[in-house]
C-alpha cells in the first residue's frame, strides 16, 4: 500500500556542467563532470560557518539542506568519467575515466592509475577484500589493492562479449552480457549460464546487503543466491524496465525514465511510493540517503522515520509492512518496538476479526500478548467467571499504554491510533455479535486458548506451589516465635501470593471448555477435563446442563472429586434411559456398565462409596458388580458386612464368586458364611417340603447341590456348629461329609450304606480319602477301605452304633477311632497271605480293627445281624484289591466265603506281590554287584607305584633325592627329602598340615 517513505530534497542546481557521476564522502557532494572536471560541493552551513572539520568527518552525513560549491578541480580527467565511487574504509577515491585511477581524499592526490585497464567501461570494487574486477572489451581482469597505494594483477579471463554489467557476489563475479547472465569463478574463470537477460533492456546487475542477488530482466527484477539459483523469495515488477537500481533497506529505489519507483524488498514486493523527478540519471545509495543526479541539479530522498512510517501504515490498514518496518527499529528502542507490535498485532486482529478471517486474527492476538480477557470480550455468549470478569475499561488499559508509547515516536501516531479504538457503534452490533459467535469464530477461538493455555497452567501451577512453599515456611515461622520472648516478638502477616495466574486460568478454561462444545467438540473438552484444569465448576455446570452434555459434566465432577454427585447423577441418567417413556433429549444411552467402570478407580481411595453407589447396580449386573468387589481387591470383610445389611440376597453370589476365584484367598470366617447361608436356606426348603410330606432324601434343590458342593470343596467352616443344625432325620449325606470332616470315618460310611443307601457314594467317600492320606503322608488313611468293609459285614451294628451316635461328637484322630469288631481267627489261606504281603506294610493302620475275637464269635454276630452286605465287600475288593491290606481284609470276611468269589481279589494281588519280591531280588543283586565295584575300584586307588631315578629332585630344596629317605605327599606326584618333610612339618605344625606318605 502506498505511503510516504522518503522526502525529496534539492540540494542542488546550476550545475556548470552535466553530471555524468555521483559520490559522496562524509556530508560532501563529488559530482564528475562531462567536461572531465570534479565539483565539491558542502553543505551551506558548513561553509558559512567554516565547519570543514565536521563536515569531512567519516561519520557525517547528507544534510536536509542547500548545498554550495566548494571547490573546482579541472581537467581532472582528461575526459568525462564513467564512473566513480569512494572507499571509505581506505578513503579513497576510485574512478574510470580514460582508466582506472586511485586518489586519496580528501585532498585528492593522485595515488595509482593502472594503465592496463584502458579502454575499460566498467568495473565493479570489493571493498571488504581490496578487489577490483574490470570489463574492458571481451576480457574482465581481476586486481588486488596491494599495500594501499598499487594495484597487482590476479587474473585475466576472456568472456563471450562485453559486459554490461557486473557485481561480486563473494568469491564469484556475476556478469551481465548483452542478453544474458553468467556466474565467474573468479580463481578458474569458469562461467555458467544464469539465464537470459531482458529483450528491450541492458542486463542489471544489483548486488544485495545479504550477499544475494537482484537481476534485471526487462520490468522484473529477480532473486538469486551467489551461485545463480533463483530464490523462492518472489520478484519484484516494476511499473518499466529500469535503467538502474539501488538498495536501501528495506527498500528498492528505481530509475524509470519518467520517475523514481520505490518497491519493499519484502514479498509480494509491493509499490511503496513514486518520486516524479524526469530525467534522472543516475542514482547513488549513502548511508542516510538516496541520491538522484540530474542533467545540473542533484536531489536527496530521505527517508521518513520508521515511527512515522509505521504509523501512516497502520492507519492505512497495511499492518504485515508496518510490523516488518516495526523490526527495523533500533536495538536502543526496544521497549517503543514491543510496544507498537504488541499495537499494530492488535489492530491487525481486529482488521481480520471484522473482515471474517478469524483464524488470523487471533493469530495476531496472539502475537500482541494481549490479556486473554480482552479477546474473550469478543464473545459475549461465552460466559466468564463474574468474580474474576475484568471490566472494559481495564481490559483496555493495556491498549491505552500501548498508545502512549507510540506517541512518543511521533506526534501523528497519537491521533491515528486513538481513532482506531473507538467501538463500533450499536446499529453494526448485532450483526457483529452473529459473525462472532459462527463456527468459524468459535473454532479459532478454540485454537488461541489452546496455544496460550501451557503457559498460563504452568504459571498457575508454579503459583500454587509458591503458595504451599510460603505457608510451610510462614508456619515454621510461627512456630519458632512461640519459644521467643514477647518483647523481641514482632507482629508478621501472613504472606499474600497473586492469585492473578488461578484466575487467568479459570477463565480460560472455563471459556475453553464453552467453545469446544460449541463447535462440537465434545470429546476435547473431556479430554481437557481428565486432566489438570481450572474450570469455574458452577459456571460450566449450568452450561454442560442447560445443554445436556452429561458425559462431560460427569467428568467435570470427577476432576473436581465430586463424586458422590458424579454417580447420583449417573444412576439418574441410567434409570431415565431404561424408563419406558423415551427421553430423546439425554443425547445417548447410558448403561449400568458405566457405573461399574466409574467406580473401578474409587475402590482403593473411598471404598464405601463404592459399597454405596454399586446397590443401584447390583440388581442389573450383578455378576460385574461383584467381579468390580473382587478385580479392585475391596476389603472382603466390609463387602460382605455391607451385602450382609443392605442386599442379602446378593451375599452368596458374592462369595461364590470370590470362591471360584481363589480358595485359598478367601479368609475362612466367609467361608464360613457361606456355608452357613447355603444351610439356611436348605433348612428352610427342607421345613417346607415336610410340612408338605414331599420330603425325599434323594431330592436335591439347586441350593442344596451347592451346599454339598461347599461341604466337600471347602475347608474353612466350622464342622461341628453346622452338625447341630442338621435335623436328626433327614440331610444325611451333609451329616456324613461333616462327620467324614471330623474325622469319623466309620460313621460317615454307615450313613452312606444304611441310610442313603448308596454304596458308590461310600465308595467315592473311601477314594477321597485315600488319594487326601496321600498326599500327607503324616495321615495315612490306607486302612478306610477297611472300614467300609466292617460297615458291609456288619450292618445291624452299624446301625444301632448311628442310632446312639446321631448327635456330633468331638473330632478324635483316626489313629484312636476303634470299629469293635472282632478279630477272625486266621487259617492257612490267611496265613498265607500274610506272609506274601509282610508285615511291615506302612501303609496299613491295625489299631482300627480289634484282634480279641474269634472266627466263632464273628458268625456269631452275623446271625445277629442278619443278612451282611457280602457282595459289595467282594466288590469292593475286587476293584480296589491295590489299595486293601490283603490279610487284614480276609480276616475280616466270613468263613464260609468261596475261594472261587475271591479271585478277581486274591490273582492280581499275588500277581504284584510276586512281581514286587522278583524286583527287589533284581536290586538286591544289583546293588550287592555294585558295591564289589566300588571295592575294587579302592583297591586300585590304595595301589600306588612311584618311580626314583638319578634325575628326581626334592620339590623343597630342589636337591637330588638320591638314596636318601624321602616322603611323597598325597597326591602321588610330589617328592621330598624326608629331613626336609620333617623340617616343613615343624615350621608348618600350628596350621595343621595334611599328612604325608612316607616310603
């Protein structure tokens, strides 16, 4: 956008000859002439008050002011100059005339004129190295500046054509030649092609203060590095092709035939503003200013003040290029450059906030640094904490600070900047407040909290650990003052922390939290509300409900450890959804699961809240709601108390579960319970059926099987508080795992075979036993096999013995359980069965079978009795013969009992019993075998030979042993003087040496 960036200034006119070149040194004027003469001129102040002194000083500059010719040198030339520059580092004066030739200022003696450079039309000075490139025909030599007075020739390379135009750029040269551009080494010579120059223009070449390039290509102007290639900075178009071009940052200042074109330097390369001055020949960068020489006049563009500058593009609305001059300003005005940014950014958003470019704008607000409260008023349906809300006016203040600053740069800043804070008047705001809360709006908003919220947390963060800082130590403080006199005590208060940072984080929290719903986002404001966060809770509670977003104000309540009212107000939700009446405005269905997995990370921290808040579920999912109890380890104890009181009829499940889980993690007491629970409500089905007469032994409820189940599964409860509550007529198979429990076997048995009548139930009974007894070999139960054959042979017994033992005795050992059967005599089969089988069975346990009766006495009882049970005792031999004492069970059958009914008995037993006597006879054998090799091989051992020549030595004195005594040590290898085993023996005695071998 156009605007003013440089005034023009005569300095001079009347020259009295055409001015064919231009240079300045300090605040002077050195225009070359057409008639070869060199005019100095000086400011007309200087010389009215003959400050030469100052005006030839290196540092001076241009002045805005006439200036009047001071001196004439003609014939300074001998014919008009092509051009002409000053080295101020070396203050010289280099031209081309006729050649090159070198003066020293400021009084202009001849240093050195290098007369191989005749004919020369152009030349290009690298002041920084000493160098000098010169164009003369279709050869370009390369020069050093030698000691300051002599130039010496480097190089000379030939070249396609004369060159038109040439810079350095580094350690290369580019040359512009007729149609096209080329990149010189200029140690090789070698050249590549750039690109062609322009049809209707010469090629101009413009070196830049970076180093880079600017080449001309008839209007264009285009970027390229040292090497040629093109830059992606863009390219600068002129209005024509210009004639010449110089840089003055950050400008370009141009020579069109008919005017002066000033472009930025900054892409797009926009027109900044046109000089009209016709006819200008030639143009010359200084330090403060541009100067455009005329036919006979000279003119100075000089450039207005940045502050200005910027001031007149700010209130044109073009902030990018008033930001950009902003980052010129000098390192001394710091504060004045922070200062109009942090303005122009906030204007520039408002620009782009108005216009609808609402991404934009906030990034300028951000980059303004602007407190998020003014940008927040932009929103009014974004509601912000009351307490915390900052009125108007001082959100504004920083924009009035901002503005006083600028004017201190520039008295027009201060009108055009207070103009442009001025609100927008009440006809234009209510289409305003539309455009502001659109989507678009709303999700840039989104995006500027989100960038500035790391910083603003942070700073919350590091303010509430100050505070927790300062009051320990204020407390420390406090407490130290107790222990102190009262006159050296001084009064303290307590130290007060800004709380500035919390509420710029509640704001913009809160306000976050609006936008992203607003925009839809409903899964980011979760996001944001799992983790730390600073939201007003009343604020976005009424908001979250006024517009049914409960999943996140479920989680706004369990950021803030609400979660009591959490889970109230999921168990609502969650009866709401399964109601019958449809409510379409909760938005989604919410399950009883969600509970569950609410209330998975309270079980450690509140565990009664847990207990509480699952009753609303336990009912719905009840197998999840026990598996949350026992997957988060809630205390066993306080579920089960807490089922107790408040859902009985969920206890059992409960404990059940945590059964199936691990039996051993279970504590006995719930164990216990559980058992006591499955009895209860068998007893009560139990009462039912007999008051009905529908009572049968062999019934089994669901209960029931569970509780027999229990019985025998687990060992935790207390077997003799449950057998009282047994009635005495029914529950028989629970009587006798509870007896089997206390170790009353023989009983047990008898109320498997005679009551229930179930011989395989006995069976089983006896191989539960037996694989228990070995396992614990402390507890052999080999001879319960034994006891339920006393129980088949002797049934009119067994059953008085349950009649008068119904109620539970103590526990007693096995060991001491006596059955009071009589002991049969044993004849020859017995008798040989006995020795096949030995008496040394471990196995077998002869204190639970009386030996004091006799074969008579057995028939006796039997007739008593009446009829035995013998087929299921040769039954039962007969399956379990591998784990009977085979002379104990035959001296418990009957006399008359066949030979022929034992044999599925008796032929496999003495098949083992054999096989077990021809197996130890094997080992026998082999053992006795190897301990004759064991034998032999000592023999061998104690067997050693030990050779003494004329060469063995003793391994102490390393002497020749000879046919003197010596000793061997142990290991058959090392000999010894025996005077020297003695020797060693003695020195060696309190060590105690291992003995040796003496030969």
């Amino acid at each position: 956008m156009v605007h003013t960036a440089y005034d023009s200034v005569e300095l001079l006119k009347g020259s009295p000859a055409r001015i064919d070149t231009i240079a300045s040194y300090a605040s002077k004027l050195l225009l070359g002439c057409s008639n070869g003469s060199l005019l100095i001129y000086s400011p007309s102040s200087a010389t009215i008050s003959s400050d030469d002194v100052a005006a030839s000083s290196p540092d001076a500059e241009i002045r805005r002011e006439a200036y009047a010719l001071e001196r004439s040198v003609s014939g300074f030339w001998k014919r008009a100059p092509v051009a002409m520059e000053v080295c101020r580092s070396r203050d010289l004066l280099l031209s081309l005339s006729e050649w090159i030739a070198l003066h020293r200022l400021p009084n202009l003696e001849t240093v050195v004129a290098v007369g191989r450079t005749k004919g020369a039309n152009i030349y290009s000075w690298d002041d920084r190295r000493g160098f000098l490139c010169v164009g003369r025909q279709k050869r370009v030599g390369i020069y050093r500046l030698d000691g300051g007075r002599e130039f010496v020739e480097v190089k000379e390379f030939g070249v396609p054509d004369v060159v038109k135009s040439m810079a350095w750029c580094g350690e290369n040269i580019c040359l512009g030649i007729r149609k096209e551009y080329m990149i010189m080494n200029s140690m090789t010579g070698a050249l590549s092609e750039v690109f062609p120059s322009g049809r209707s223009a010469p090629p101009l070449v413009i070196p830049l203060p970076s180093g880079e390039l600017l080449l001309g290509k008839d209007n264009i102007g285009v970027f390229v590095d040292q090497n040629g290639k093109l830059l992606q900075d863009g390219r600068i178009c002129w209005s024509e092709a210009p004639a010449s071009v110089v840089i003055h940052r950050p400008y370009a200042v141009a020579r069109l035939p008919r005017h002066i074109e000033i472009r930025s330097l900054r892409a797009p390369n926009p027109l900044i503003q046109t000089v009209v001055l016709r006819d200008v020949r030639l143009l010359l960068q200084t330090n403060n200013c541009v100067l455009a020489a005329l036919g006979n006049s000279v003119y100075c563009l000089f450039p207005v003040p940045l502050g200005a500058q910027i001031v007149q593009l700010t209130a044109s609305g073009d902030f990018e290029e008033a930001l950009a001059l902003c980052k010129l300003l000098p390192p001394e005005d710091s504060t004045l450059r922070v200062a109009k940014e942090s303005s122009i950014h906030l204007r520039y958003g408002h620009s782009l906030f108005d216009n609808g470019s609402y991404e934009e704008s906030m990034e300028q607000f951000l980059a303004s640094q602007v407190d998020i409260t003014y940008v927040m008023a932009l929103y009014p349906s974004i509601i912000l904490p009351k307490v915390l809300s900052i009125a108007e006016p001082e959100k504004l203040q920083d924009l009035t600070d901002t503005s006083q600053l600028s004017r201190e740069s520039s008295d027009a800043s201060d009108e055009i900047e207070s103009s442009s804070l001025q609100l927008q008047t009440s006809d234009d705001k209510s289409t305003l407040e539309m455009k502001k809360m659109s989507h678009n709006a709303l999700m840039a908003l989104v995006k500027y909290l989100q960038k500035k919220r790391y910083g603003i947390i942070e700073r919350a963060t590091a303010e509430v650990t100050d505070e927790v800082v300062s009051g320990a130590v204020q407390d420390s403080m406090t407490l130290s003052d107790l222990y102190r006199p009262k006159t050296s005590s001084k009064k303290r208060s307590k130290a007060h922390i800004s709380s500035v940072a919390r509420e710029r984080a509640t704001i913009l929290d809160t306000a976050l939290v609006q936008a992203l719903l607003l925009t839809g986002q409903s899964f980011g404001a979760v996001e944001l509300l799992k983790g730390l966060n600073y939201c007003d809770l009343r604020i976005c509670d009424d908001f979250l409900r006024e517009r049914n977003y409960y999943t996140v104000l479920l989680e706004l309540y369990k950021s803030n450890e609400m979660h009591r009212e959490a889970l109230n107000l999921l168990n609502n939700l969650v009866e709401e959804s399964n109601s019958s009446v449809t409510n379409s405005e909760l938005g989604q269905k919410f399950k009883p699961q969600m509970i569950i997995d609410y209330l998975k990370p309270l079980c450690t921290s509140d565990p009664m809240l847990v207990l509480e808040s699952s009753l609303h579920v336990l009912e719905s999912c009840p197998t999840e709601t026990i598996e949350l109890f026992l997957s988060e380890n809630v205390p066993a104890d306080l579920v089960n108390s807490y089922l107790k009181q408040h859902a009985p009829y969920m206890q059992s499940m409960y404990l059940e579960l945590m059964l199936s889980m691990s039996e051993n993690g279970i504590n006995p007491n719930l164990q216990n319970e559980l058992v006591q629970i499955y009895l209860s409500e068998v007893l009560e089905w139990y009462k039912d059926l007999k008051e009905e007469q529908k009572w049968d032994e062999k019934t089994y409820s669901p209960t029931r099987k569970k509780l027999i189940f229990a019985l025998e599964g687990i060992s935790g409860y207390n077997a003799e508080v449950l057998l009282k509550r047994l009635p005495s007529d029914a529950l028989f198979e629970e009587r006798a795992i509870l007896l089997g429990k206390l170790n009353q076997h023989h009983l047990a048995l008898s109320l498997y075979v005679h009551k229930l009548q179930l011989p395989e139930l006995a069976v089983a009974y006896c191989d539960r036993i037996y694989a228990a007894g070995s396992q614990q070999p402390s507890k052999p139960y080999a001879n319960i096999y034994l006891t339920l054959l006393q129980v088949y042979l002797n049934p009119r017994r067994t059953t008085k013995e349950i009649e008068r033992r119904i109620v539970p005795i103590p526990s007693q050992n096995p060991g001491n359980q006596r059955s009071g059967f009589t002991k049969l005599k044993g004849g020859r089969m017995a008798k040989k069965i006995a020795e096949i089988e030995g008496a040394d069975d471990t196995r077998i346990s002869l204190s639970s079978t009386d030996s004091s009766r006799s074969d008579g006495d057995g028939d006796e009882l039997a007739e008593e009795g009446g009829p035995i049970m013998l087929n299921e005792a040769l039954d039962l031999l007969s399956q379990r013969w591998d784990k009977i004492n085979g002379a104990q069970a035959l001296k418990l059958l009957p006399r008359e009992t066949k030979l022929q009914n034992l044999l599925p008995f008796l032929e496999p037993l003495l098949k083992k019993s054999s096989e077990h006597r021809r197996n130890c006879s094997v080992v026998k054998n082999l053992i006795f075998r190897s301990n004759l090799q064991v034998k032999e091989d000592l023999y061998s051992c104690r067997q050693t030979v030990l050779k003494i020549d004329g060469d063995s030595t003793c391994s102490l004195c390393h002497k020749r042993i000879g046919t003197s005594a010596f000793a061997v040590y142990p290991n058959g290898r090392t000999l010894v003087h025996f005077v020297c085993f003695r020797d060693s023996q003695r020195i060696k005695a309190v060590r105690g040496a291992p003995p040796m071998k003496h030969i």
